[in-house]
C-alpha cells in the first residue's frame, strides 16, 4: 500500500449493500477507503472577513476552498490547526467538510428563528448562529446530556451571544414551541456509515438491526421537526450514513405522513456546489429515488458520506396573526433587580467603550438588555426568545457573569463576545508568544502594561478569557475545566 493510504475493514454485510446499491461505482467506493480523509476548518466570519482570514493564514493551514461553503476549507493534516491558540480563541471551528453542507442548503437569514433538534458536538449550531446574527435566535437542543454540555462549550469557545442551548427530547420540544421555528435543522442520529472512515467504533456497531433503530427513531424526530416549524418554513433533514431506510426512503415515508411537506426544487449549482444530486438505483422495499435531495459520496467529493434534503411546509396564511400573540403572552419575566442593574452598569461602564461594537455588531450600551436570572448567573436572552421554565436549559443566552458581594464578576461567555476594540483594558499577544501557552495553562502573568482591573486577554485580535491586573502581575481567571494540560501547543508557525 502506497504512502498515505489507509487500511479499514469494513463490514461484509455493509459492503455487500453498497455493491447492490452502486453497481459500476462500487469499486471506486471502495477504494476511496485506502484514501486520507479530507480534513476542514470553518471560520467565524463575524470575526474577519474570510477573503482577509483566508489570505492571512493560508500557508500557515495550507487551506484549499471547500466548493459547497463559503467560509469553509481544506486543511493539511500537518498543520493541526486544533493545537493551534487561535482555535481556542474561536477564530475557526474544525469540522467535517461534509458536514458543512446542511446549513448553506437551509439557508439560514439575518433575524429569523432557528432550531438545530440534534445539535453536539455544535459544528451545524456555530455555522447557523453566525449566520442568524445578533438578531436572529437559535435554540440548539441535543438529548444526551454529556453532550449537550459539549455543545454548550462550543457555542460560549466560538462566543455566540444568539443562541440558547436546550437538554430535551424532540417531544418535549414540540410540546414546548409549537409552529415557533422559521427554520428547522434535522441533523439525525444515524448508523453513521459517512464516518467508517473516521470513526471505527461506528464500524463496530453497524448491524442491519442498527439501521432498523435509527430509521425508527428518525421517524419520530422528523414528526416533531414538522410540529415545530412555522407554516411556509423550511426544514434540512440530513445524516452521515448512506442507508436508502435512513435517507430517501424516510423522506418519502415523511411526505406520505405530512402532505403538507414538499421537497424545495433547486438546483445544485445554485444551493451546494460540487455536489450530485439524490439518486437511487436500489429499489428493495419498493424505494424510489427522490428528486431533489442530495448525496455527498466519498468516491465523488473530498468529504465523508451525507445525505440532504431540503423541505417546506405549506402556508395558509394564518399563521402570523396566532402565532404574535401566543409569543407575547408567553415571554420570559426578565431581571429588574435595580441594585444589581446598577452594579452591572457600573462595571460595564468602567470596562467598556460603550459606543463601540462587538463583533456580531451587539453595542456595549445594550448588552444590559433582556436580562434574566438564571440561579445566581446573569444571562442576557435573545429578544426573539420565549419562556424557558420547565424546560431543561444549560445556556439561556449570552452569559454575562455574576453578582458577588455588592460586585459583578464577568463571565467567560462574555469575554468571548467581546472584540479589544471594544475594551478599554486589554492585553493583546501574538499568538507565538509564550504567555499565550503559559495563560492556556491557568498560569499568573507578569506584565508590562500599567493595567489595574479585568482585563481582555486575546491572541492577536481574538479573545481568550478575563485576567486581573495589578502591580504588573495579571493574575488568571482562564477557567479551570478549559486549561491545559501538557504537553502544550506545538511551536506554530511565526505567520499569524
């Protein structure tokens, strides 16, 4: 076997269904098993332009454009780009360039309300948050709590002030926002057949019978996605797994059961570029193809299997009217404690240039809006929000700190909001620079700047957390569960 191939062992009786299935294609499927996968990386745009991003780090990642997402790329295996201070700091998320296609294809708009039912790790939530702006709100829901806790940490690391993080079944959601989503992101729980060449432990537990169980099971989520989108909204159902039962047979079983579904027309060259339209030649249990929908193939495209499909549900024009007043009666009582907003302001004013802007454009002037409590933790909801009791929530918004004694204490959510532009004490290093390991680290700081206070600690332009200064020593409030544990990053290259 030649230089940077693999050797994966894969199911007999998964291949027998993929030669079935393909036909003539099936021996190029197959050989792109003894390939590399491809490697990608998505920047945060919010953060910088990503023509500049692109241009700036290009031969530091040596990164290609990936065809069906703008702001996402090839990267070199090499140049590990997670070991690098600058992911840390949520200046790109590192994800599956397959993966990347399913929010582009649902198109998400400045404003409108999202829901992603089956969101950890969080690379589909970061991708539709940012894309959603300040304005727009996300609610990002995984059922398994371990997860979900993983996805929380991601949206606060990518510093995402849009978006709340929910801990509950897809019935429980539907019971909880009826008809509340402009749009609808099913990334579903699957037999992960795309990942076999990541993921050996998706290899070991595929079974036939494992198909069976996730079909049944996506059935049910895509009935409570249908429950939970707007009339005239849209839905992405997708999955990593190239199972006719989990890809276009459950599309039509869908429609068959929701008439008030179509599958949006649209063509790939406008929607997801590089891509094949569904196809299906297989036709056990009766199956067709379904028109319209999309496969990703790993002997076709650089990036592991996927499956799309893009669906809307109809509009009878009814809906706005109910639905406005329902929000109205149902929104959250938010926090007008007046000592506390004092100790707030006071604390904001003193950090803050308050004309300035974040960079997802949230001015500091009104980051003391929509306010709640949340325990003792304060949380500025997304306005678009509505009531979160009796619901499992593990991040109701942008988390803004704590009241401790008559003082206010920031959070690390906050930090992470926050551009230095916007901050009147801050501690800008290069990425290279040894305090940035050392800070990683949970380590106290010696500096040279007159600082005395909170103070942003970011590597270049992008923030890492909160120290305090003073008497030229900053002292660490990196939080602990994040610190480094050797061995650190590796030396990185001086282009940054």
């Amino acid at each position: 076997m030649s230089e940077g191939c693999v050797s994966i062992k894969l199911p007999e009786e998964f291949l027998a269904r993929m030669k079935h299935m393909l036909g003539k294609e099936y021996e190029a499927f197959v050989s792109s098993y003894e390939k590399e996968r491809a490697q990608g990386l998505r920047f945060h745009g919010s953060k910088g332009k990503t023509e500049e991003l692109y241009e700036r780090y290009k031969e530091v990642f040596g990164l290609r454009q990936i065809p069906w997402c703008r702001e996402g790329f090839y990267y070199q295996q090499e140049a590990r780009p997670g070991k690098n201070p600058l992911h840390e700091a949520g200046l790109y998320y590192i994800q599956e360039p397959s993966a990347m296609g399913a929010v582009p294809l649902l198109d998400p708009k400045p404003g409108e309300r999202m829901l992603d039912l089956c969101a950890a790790p969080g690379g589909k939530t970061t991708q539709a948050a940012e894309r959603l702006g300040l304005k727009g709100l996300l609610v990002s829901n995984e059922i398994h709590a371990g997860r979900a806790k993983i996805l929380s940490g991601n949206v606060e690391r990518m510093g995402f002030a849009n978006t709340v993080v929910t801990n509950e079944t897809s019935v429980r959601m539907a019971e909880a926002f009826p008809e509340f989503f402009d749009k609808v992101l099913i990334d579903a729980p699957c037999s992960g057949e795309g990942m076999f060449r990541k993921d050996e432990q998706a290899r070991l537990e595929w079974s036939e019978g494992n198909v069976r169980l996730c079909a049944e099971r996506q059935r049910e989520i895509l009935d409570n996605g249908a429950k939970l989108l707007r009339p005239g909204g849209r839905m992405v159902y997708s999955t990593c797994t190239f199972s006719p039962e989990e890809n276009e047979q459950q599309i039509e079983g869908f429609l068959g059961r929701h008439p008030e579904f179509s599958v949006v027309r649209i063509s790939r060259e406008k929607c997801l570029p590089g891509l094949s339209p569904g196809r299906l030649e297989w036709t056990k249990k009766g199956c067709r193809a379904v028109e319209d929908t999309f496969r990703i193939w790993p002997h076709l495209a650089e990036g592991e299997g996927h499956y799309l499909a893009l669906l809307q549900k109809e509009d009878k024009g009814e809906y706005r009217a109910k639905s406005l007043a329902r929000e109205r009666k149902n929104k959250e009582k938010l926090w007008e404690d007046p000592e506390g907003r004092r100790i707030l302001k006071e604390f904001l004013e003193d950090l803050l240039w308050m004309e300035a802007s974040a960079f997802q454009g949230l001015p500091a002037g009104e980051i003391e809006n929509n306010l709640i409590l949340f325990g003792q933790q304060i949380y500025r909801m997304p306005e678009a929000m509505g009531r979160i009791k009796g619901l499992k929530v593990l991040r109701p918004g942008l988390h803004l700190g704590a009241l401790k004694k008559n003082r206010f204490e920031p959070a690390h959510g906050l930090a992470k909001t926050l551009h230095p532009d916007q901050v009147r004490r801050k501690i800008c290093l290069d990425p290279d620079d040894k305090r940035v390991l050392e800070y990683l680290s949970g380590n106290t700081l010696k500096i040279e700047e007159d600082l005395k206070g909170w103070v942003l600690v970011c590597a270049a332009e992008y923030p890492l957390g909160w120290g305090k200064a003073a008497w030229g020593v900053l002292k660490n409030h990196y939080p602990k569960g994040l610190r480094l544990t050797p061995p650190p990053f590796p030396p990185q290259s001086s282009q940054s």
